[in-house]
C-alpha cells in the first residue's frame, strides 16, 4: 500500500481520515498533494478538504470498476470518464 505523502502536511485527524478511506484516497491525497500543494492547504484550511476528497475517491472507485474498463489504463479511464487529476481549484488560486 502506498503511504501518505507528506503526512504532516495534514492535521491528525484528516490524515487518519484520509488512510482509513483506503489505497485509492491515499494515491488521489499523493496526487493533489504532489501536483497543486496550495489548493491542498486551502481546502485544509476551509475544512473542505475531505468531503473534495470522498466524493473524488468515490467516482474514481466507480469509473475504475465498471465491466468493460479492465482493458484500459487508468489514464484512458479517467479521459473516458471525465475525471480530473486535480482537486476543485479556490477562487484565490486560479
């Protein structure tokens, strides 16, 4: 299992939040986390952070899991499904 870039980055709550939700929350938290650290610490801050988080997890879970996929790269699904890389931008961060 992957671990939690960064773990400090988050408060303990939402970083045991984040792990009990499984593998793919903790690879999507990495990918946020890696690629837009400022939109991360503003959701933190706003504490919407976990809700962005669930609901992402969410549809990747079922854009990954539908019959049919299992040919596909994860890329390819994700373009297929229309799923972003990225968490919801702030408005103080566009």
């Amino acid at each position: 299992m992957e671990s939690l870039y960064s773990p400090n980055t988050y408060p303990p709550a939402v970083r045991n939040q984040i792990e009990r939700l499984g593998p793919l929350a903790v690879e999507i938290a990495n990918r946020w986390l890696r690629g837009w650290p400022k939109a991360v610490k503003e959701h933190l801050r706003t504490g919407d952070y976990m809700e962005f988080l669930k609901a992402q997890a969410e549809r990747e879970r079922e854009a990954y899991s539908q019959p049919g996929n299992n040919h596909l790269a994860r890329h390819e699904i994700a373009e297929l499904y229309d799923l972003s890389p990225k968490p919801p931008m702030p408005e103080i961060i566009d």
